[in-house]
C-alpha cells in the first residue's frame, strides 16, 4: 500500500471509528431525555461553572444562531438560568440551575462510566498515544483552513 492508499485507509477508518463512538455517545446522551447538545451545554456548565452564551458556542461547535435556541430550550426545562452580565451589558452569562446540577448528579456519573468503557479496549498507553495523534492531525488540518 502506497503513502496515499494508506492515507485514506486511514481517513476511512477514522471516520468510521469516529461514527460508531458518536452513535453509542448520541444514544446515551438522549436517552436522559435531552439532546446531545443540550447535554454537551450541560456538560460544560456542571464541570466548568458560569459561561458567557458566546463561550458556549465556541467551546461545543455550535453556530452563535443555534446556542440561541439551545439555551431557550434549556432555559425552558429550568435546567439553566440566564444573567446579564454586571461588567458588560453585550455579554449575557449562563449558569446551571439547582435543576440542572440534579440532572447532572444523576446522569453524568453513568455516561462517563460508557465513555470509559468505550475506550477500555485501550491501554493508558495508547489513549495517550491516540490523543498525541489525533491532535497533530487536526492541528495540521487546521492549517489547511
């Protein structure tokens, strides 16, 4: 196998890996009753605390149009709650509500539990190896930007 056959066995076969890991986590995450984006803003409010509404969007990949009605949505199930911000009136801050820290205290545990065990398969050798690999390929595709 040449370098460009290989290549793209490699691409092929990431993206197929990549495919079957985000169906398990997608059907974890709804099965909570809440999209996997709603979880992921979850997510990242239990474990990181308050975020402007503008830092939500670039820290899940989510269009600055569609954190919008995700936080509405969120907002609605009372799993969150909105602030302005006291410094800056442009900036909107966004917290877990206690609703929402119950939800998490009662779900995250078991998904991180399936995450595990999906990469179990993998020495703590190779999950650092694979991380190392997989950020130098995405740094390098960043460049072609």
């Amino acid at each position: 196998m040449n370098d460009t056959e290989k290549a793209l066995k490699t691409l092929t076969v990431l993206l197929k890996s990549s495919s079957s890991v985000q169906d398990v986590v997608k059907k974890d995450m709804t099965k909570y009753g809440v999209n996997p984006t709603e979880f992921s803003v979850l997510e990242l409010l239990y474990n990181k605390g308050d975020q402007p509404i503008q830092y939500i969007g670039k820290k899940i990949l989510l269009a600055s149009s569609s954190i919008t009605y995700v936080v509405d949505k969120l907002e609605k199930k009372e799993f969150i709650k909105r602030t302005p911000s006291a410094t800056d009136r442009r900036v909107t801050n966004i917290s877990i509500s206690e609703k929402g820290t119950a939800f998490m205290q009662a779900t995250f545990p078991q998904h991180e539990k399936l995450i595990s065990n999906l990469f179990h398969v993998l020495s703590e050798e190779e999950k650092t190896t694979l991380i190392a690999l997989l950020k130098k390929v995405g740094y390098h595709a960043s460049t072609f930007k």
